[in-house]
C-alpha cells in the first residue's frame, strides 16, 4: 500500500473513532443534566480538539511504502524504453 493510501486510511480511522467519541461525550453531557445546547457544544469542542491533535499525531509518522518492487513501477525513477521516433528510411506507422 503506498504512504498516500495508508496515511488517507489513518485518517479516516480517527475520523470515525473521533466521531464516536464526540458524540458520546455530547450525549454524557446532557444526561449529567446540562441542555441540548450545552451536549452540542461540547461534543464539538470534543470533536475540534481530538481531530486536531489525532491529525497533528498522523502528520508526525513516515508512512513507508510496502509494495513489492516489481508490483508497481512508480516513483522507481524507471522508464520503460520507447520505440525509436521515426528513423531515415522506416515508413510512418
């Protein structure tokens, strides 16, 4: 998988994980008796706190790349050779 893919995947995990969370402490805070302003607000002060800081925490890894070499021939800096360019004496294909 390459590191693109494996840091888009970290981040959707915290995402849904944060999610929950948020909506866990919302609803914590309005049984404990506070309103549904009050749940809101601090389900989403939840949610801003903990995506910020899981993304900052994601940012700080190096994803590495785990494909086979052979599997994929991208970012190797090889290039396939190409057929010569019209040559004196080869007809136009």
């Amino acid at each position: 998988m390459s590191p693109n893919h494996k840091k888009a995947l970290a981040v959707f995990v915290l995402f849904l994980v944060v999610d929950l969370v948020a909506v866990v402490c919302g609803h914590v805070v309005h049984w404990l008796g506070g309103g549904v302003l009050q749940g809101v607000l601090a389900g989403g002060g939840a949610w801003a706190i903990l995506m910020t800081l899981g993304v900052t925490l994601i940012a700080l890894f190096d994803f590495k790349d785990d494909r086979h070499p052979t599997s994929s021939l991208a970012g190797t800096g090889y290039v396939a050779p190409q057929a010569p360019l019209n040559q004196q004496g080869t007809p136009n294909p």
